[in-house]
C-alpha cells in the first residue's frame, strides 16, 4: 500500500510538470485570416480589428481594410506602412482583409558582423528548418545597406484585382537604414492560402518608413527564427469573400508576380 501511494505521488508529480512545462512553453500557432486567393481576388475588407489580432499574436504582417497600405507587427505593436513610404502605429479599431500572427517564439540565433544578401539569409535558414512542410517565422534587427519595398496605395470600390492595382504601386528604396525586418517562410502546398516562400516586411529604427519587401541587403544584424507547425485560418462570411473566385487558373504566377 505504501508503495502505491508513492508511485501515484511520482505520477501526479510528472503531471504536475508535464503541466508546467506546456504552460511555460505553449505550443506555436500560427493565426490567418481570410486567404491570399481571395485578396488576390479584391476582397480588400475584413471584420478582424488590430485590437483582436494582437490577442493571436505579437508578431505579423498582413494588410489594412481597403488595401490601405502594408501591415507590420512585433513585440505586441502593429504598424501601418503607407503607400507614401510612411509609417505609423495602427489604431486598434482598424480592420483588416489579411494578416498572418503567431506568439513569436524563436528556436535559432544568428549574429552576422559581415554583408548578406537575401538569399544568403535566406540558405541560412533553410539548413536549419530543412523541412519545407514547415512554416517559418523570422526576425532581423540590424543595419541594412539597402532596404527595396512597395506599399499598395488604398483602394475604392469597386475593387480591381490585385494584380491590376499593383500596376500602379509606388516602390521606395532605403539605403544604409537600421531597422526591423520581420517575415514567414510558407510551405509551398500552401500557396493561394498564404504566400508560398518567404514574404517579409520592413520598417526603419525611427518607425517612420518602410514596405513590402522586394529585396534587401543586411550589413549586421541579428536574425531569429523557429519552425511553426500548426496553422488556424479564420474564413471570412461576408458576401465578398463567398463570392470570390478563390482557385483561379493562373493563381501560382499571379501571387508570385504580386509578391516579387
């Protein structure tokens, strides 16, 4: 009997830290809502407020209602990056067509006192996360010898594509700027949901400018970055999004042309 009652005391125990532990280390999620198709679409008005993204995450990027601008999130503040090259704190009751948030959990740490390209970076963290069922979500603070981005102006009913307003997008280019780089890496048999590959956003140490992400060179900096497993997409039930025609015929090129 006495033997019992310690082997249930050592299990309640394990239970007890197996608790613990899941609490102090909860799982990573990353959160969605709507989807890149229905963007790519025109469906440019969400019901999701800032206010409420910030409880699925610290972290992210995504868009403002109307197409009004680029959306960049870190350490539990959201900015807007405006079709101008301008930043600003985004107001929590803005709302937003797209965004992509997860609780930013790194699990690799790089420090780099020497240039790299995009691409270099970007081989960095393939040989760490080699699966490409996984996501990704990645961080760089540090100098940047030149930062390229674009920032889709606001948009007005009736909605064209994104493809045709991309047509007209304003491109801005930073040189030697110190700032925040802040991304996803998505699985490629996500694409049309998300953005298949890396789709990354920038904003300036000054929190004035920045954009989409086209291309950039780090001169130092710091990178994190961890593998995200699990994926919870929020659909849209408005008439828009219900009417869309999410599965185009040439949905892969015409994300890859609005994302590059």
């Amino acid at each position: 009997m006495s033997n019992y009652v310690t082997d249930c005391s050592c299990e309640d125990q394990l239970k007890h830290t197996v608790l613990k532990l899941s609490q102090d280390a909860p799982e990573s999620v990353i959160y969605q809502t709507s989807l890149m198709s229905a963007l790519l679409s025109g469906v440019y008005d969400g019901n999701v407020k800032i206010a409420d993204l910030l409880r699925k995450g610290d972290f992210g990027l995504g868009t403002f209602n109307r197409l009004d601008g680029e959306m960049i999130a870190f350490d539990s503040k959201v900015y807007q990056l405006h079709a101008d090259g301008s930043a600003h704190p985004a107001d929590p009751a803005q709302k937003t067509p797209f965004a992509v948030m997860t609780f930013f959990r790194p699990q690799h740490r790089y420090e780099f006192d020497r240039p790299l390209s995009r691409e270099a970076i970007h081989q960095v963290i393939d040989r760490e996360i080699t699966s490409d069922n996984q996501f990704c979500a990645l961080r760089i603070s540090g100098h940047f010898s030149r930062v390229d981005t674009r920032t889709v102006p606001c948009q007005c009913r009736p909605y064209r594509s994104m493809p045709e307003v991309l047509g007209d997008q304003p491109t801005f280019a930073f040189r030697q700027r110190a700032g925040e780089l802040i991304g996803f890496r998505t699985p490629q048999y996500m694409q049309g949901i998300n953005v298949a590959g890396y789709h990354e956003h920038f904003i300036t140490d000054d929190r004035q400018g920045g954009g989409h992400i086209l291309d950039y060179a780090l001169e130092r900096g710091t990178l994190t970055f961890g593998a995200i497993s699990k994926l919870v997409v929020d659909l849209p039930q408005d008439s828009d999004f219900l009417n869309a025609d999410l599965n185009p015929a040439n949905l892969d090129a015409a994300i890859r042309a609005v994302e590059s």
